[in-house]
C-alpha cells in the first residue's frame, strides 16, 4: 500500500474513487465539506443521500458516480454519531473507524487509486494535521494487514493500492510548516513493526522454532543496527537460570535467551542517552501446558504465547528506526513447553538466579518462571525503567476481556504514564491492584515461594511472583494474553495476531519520565 499526502481539495486528486467520510446526522447538507462536494457533483449527492436511506451510520456505505470531481466515483462512508467524537483521544474523531473502511474498499478491488478526504474543520494547527495524517496513514495499514506466508500467490490476491490524503473540500488547507512526508514515515515504521510482530505471532510452531525465532530476531536487529546476542542452553546453566531451563526440558527444541540493545546516536557521534530502559519478553513458541497438559482445545492457538517477544522485538525496531533518545535493552526468552520424558513436573522444586527457590505447581504456568530468570539477570544491570509484556494468564482475559491488557506496576507515576501512552496509541490497557493479601497464596511449604497462588485473582498473584524478580528497580508488567491474538475480527484488526504493544510502548517512551 503506497499512501501519500497532497495539499489539495478532495476534488482535485485524480483517483479511482474518491473517499469522503461522513458523521451521521439527518441533514448531511449542514456538513460544509459535504455540502462543498454536493454543490461541485451538481447538487445530486444529498438527494441520492436520501434516497438511499444514507445518513452516515457507522459500518454504512454508499458509492455513487460523480461528474465534477477527478474520480469518476465517490464513496461516502458513515462514522456514526459525531458525539462519540468526544471519547476519542485525537483530534481527529473515528479515523479507525475510517482507515477500516477504506481497507476494506482497497481489499474489495486489490488494485486501486483512492483519494481519501481529510476534514478541515478538526484541525487546530499543522502539528494536529500532522497527526492525523499519521493515524490514518497507521490505521490503513493495519487495517488492510493479512498474513500470507502459506497461500499460493495469484494475481488476483495481490494488493496494490495507492492512497493518497487529501483534504475535505469547502474548508481551509492545513498551516504551513507541518511536515506530512515525516507523519507518514513514522506511520509507516509503526504499522512495519506492528505488522512483524503480528507474522511472528501467526506464523506456525514448526515453522517458528525457538531457533528459528532467535536467528530471526537477530536477522532484523542487524538490518536495523541493534546489536543481537543468543544464549543457548550451555550459557543459561552457567548464568543460573534453573527455572528458565526447566520449562524447556520436556522439548527438544533448545531455550534460547535473545539479547539486544539499541543505543541512539547523537550529533556528535557519542551515545548519551537520556536514559536506560529495559524490556523483557514471553517467547513461548508453544505452550502444551507440559505434564499438566491442556485441554486439545486450548492447544489449537498456542503459537501465541511469543507474543510478549513479537511485541518486544516491535518495540526496539520501531526505536531504532524513528531514533528515540533513550539507551534500550530487550531481554526475549524463548523456549517450548511439552511433556517430554525429562520434562518438569509439578512438586519440583528449583533455585532461579536471584537465589530463591522455588516449588512448581503446575507446569502450565510456565510463562513466568522462564520471566522471573530473565527479569532477575535484567535487574542486576539497574536500568531505570523494566517493562515486561508476556500472553501469562487467562484470569486477566476473565478479569478484562479479549481487548483490553493488563497492567501491574507498584508505581503510580509510571501506571499513569503508561496508561496515558495506551491512550494515545489507541490500545486498551486497564491497570490492576497489586493486592498484597493475593502475594500471601505464594508461600510455599517446602521453598522460599510456590510458582502459582490461588485460583481467583490468577492475574494478580502471577504478577506478584514476577514482582518478587526485579529488587528495586521501577518495573511494569504487560499482561496481554487478551488482545494479542484475537479469536474474531475487531476494530482495525483481523482474527489472529494484532501486534498489541508496540505502538504504546513507543508512545511511552517518547514521553518518558526516568522518576
């Protein structure tokens, strides 16, 4: 999809199909930019409107030819209802709901020129401008994503679609200054890196190994200048990671522990970063719950559980690509659960790197012993900040739904702070309580701690165990086992993988606080 930005009227772009989206209202002649298109279609927009029962109702469409515009055919595409505009975080109301729809038309055809419309009346300077641009430009992108990789390419699935943004007939023109060309290269890094972790996550186990996922993280780090170093099982034992090594015993497929760090370049040429953050990922390749073995239906999407390390992977892409000034590390464990004939099992007991041992209780929470090595050994390097994402618990799926992740952080500052980047990002993120009394289901009987509490509260209790991990250091935890991988199309985003993670995280640390 090639989408780009012409500082002209709607009407002037020789396109296709033009695209103009409408919120809805029972006189669509009291919308000027509408009534700016009417006038220049010769007056009969509004009466084929109505006609056709057309309102602009969200999901509704209605194409029509035109004479007066440079495309032969306009599409008015219904938003819904304008109030809504209000809960939304941009300046720009329902370009989700947009970028779905023109994905979908640029689907229909495959092979297409759009001009898309752009209103005017929304925008309160060319840096407003510039945004919107950006989110729809991402949006689309996303929108028209499909993974492809095991279908017989025809000529007829391919999509070739030229978009081009332009702005609303009937209102002013941005301000000058703003710059289109970088709100369209940043969405283009973001919708690149979302999109990669969405083929990680959908690609199949046996073609996504625990190998295969390390060397690929290593192939893209290297394009990208990040520097990339790989773990194998001998170096793990030498570091301590005990709990990390026995959820990989019952496979033979061996754990990898995937290293990278970006550090920005300055003008000078010296790396002085503002500050340091860490970032640590689930890289379950797949997870059959081990010797407490899942139910078969729980098996079918397994491959989902890296999707803590396609997100971290994203992330320090997309970093490095748009040049954020802060110094990252990501820390991506990877290995596979099965019931083989060493495989750990429940009652054993072992000693994690921070020297605390601890007693497994069921093999199928797997997801946080291999986190609690990893974020040991990236809290001894004192980062400022430790994020971990990891698909870790179906409670949270029960606390929050398939669409929204939770987040756990003792630190107030830094929950808000993050929350505030969901926001911006469009992504759903709820934080939940750390409640002490859930850290006391943790105590084992034999050991320093058991791996898993009780029953309720799953979520909680899984984080307090990650908490116990990383000492001092401020340190977040993602769980995203909801919106990482979706059993049904939503919003921008087709059944599977979705990318959750990487879009928040960039728009976090471009604010960030070190305190």
């Amino acid at each position: 999809m090639d989408i780009s930005f012409e500082q002209r009227q709607l009407s002037h772009i020789a396109a296709e199909l033009a695209v103009f989206a409408v919120n809805e209202t029972k006189n669509l002649a009291g919308n000027p930019s509408f009534a700016a298109l009417d006038a220049l279609t010769g007056g009969h927009l509004a009466t084929l409107a109505k006609d056709e029962g057309f309102c602009g109702k969200a999901g509704t469409q209605l194409r029509v030819p035109v004479q007066g515009l440079a495309a032969p055919w306009l599409c008015l595409v219904g938003l819904g209802d304008a109030k809504q505009s209000a809960e939304s975080t941009s300046e720009w109301p329902h370009l989700d709901a947009l970028a779905k729809a023109v994905a979908g038309l640029a689907k229909q055809r495959r092979r297409i020129a759009l001009g898309v419309a752009l209103e005017p009346g929304l925008a309160t300077n060319g840096e407003a401008v510039a945004r919107g641009i950006e989110s729809l430009a991402l949006g689309l992108q996303l929108a028209a994503y499909s993974y492809e990789r095991f279908r017989t390419p025809t000529d007829e699935e391919t999509l070739d679609v030229q978009v081009i943004l332009a702005w609303a007939d009937g209102g002013a023109l941005p301000a000058d200054g703003f710059v289109a060309d970088e709100a369209l290269k940043r969405a283009r890094i973001l919708a690149e890196c979302t999109n990669l972790a969405r083929d990680l996550v959908n690609e199949p186990p046996n073609a996504l190994g625990t190998v295969a996922l390390a060397e690929r993280c290593e192939s893209l780090a290297k394009r990208y200048g990040v520097s990339c170093e790989i773990w194998g099982p001998d170096v793990l034992e030498r570091e301590r990671m005990a709990l990390f090594l026995a959820v990989a015993r019952g496979s033979a497929a061996p754990a990898q522990l995937v290293r990278l760090h970006y550090a920005p370049p300055t003008a000078s040429g010296k790396q002085t970063p503002r500050h340091k953050v860490t970032f640590v990922g689930k890289g379950l390749t797949f997870d059959s719950g081990g010797l407490s073995l899942k139910p078969a239906k729980s098996m079918e999407t397994m491959k989902l559980d890296m999707g803590g390390a396609a997100t971290t992977l994203g992330i320090m892409l997309a970093a490095a690509r748009l040049g954020v000034d802060i110094e990252l590390t990501a820390y991506i464990g990877i290995a596979e659960n099965m019931p083989g004939p060493d495989a750990y099992r429940p009652g054993d007991v072992y000693q994690a790197r921070n020297g605390k041992f601890v007693e497994v209780i069921n093999t199928d929470a797997e997801g946080r012993l291999v986190l609690a090595d990893v974020l040991a050994y990236a809290a001894e390097e004192n980062p400022d900040l430790i994020v971990d994402h990891a698909t870790l618990t179906g409670a949270c799926m029960v606390a929050l739904g398939p669409y929204v992740a939770g987040l756990f952080t003792p630190d107030d500052s830094l929950a808000a702070d993050y929350a505030a980047a969901a926001r911006r990002a469009g992504e759903g993120m709820w934080r939940l309580p750390l409640q002490e009394a859930l850290a006391e289901g943790l105590k084992s009987d034999i050991a320093d701690l058991k791996h898993t509490g009780e029953a309720l509260g799953g979520a909680i209790s899984a984080a307090h165990f990650l908490q116990a991990f990383v000492g001092d250091v401020r340190w977040a935890h993602i769980d995203l086992a909801g919106p990482s991988f979706l059993e049904r199309p939503h919003g921008l985003f087709a059944k599977g993988a979705t990318g959750f993670g990487v879009r928040t995280a960039i728009a976090f640390l471009e604010g960030f606080k070190a305190s």
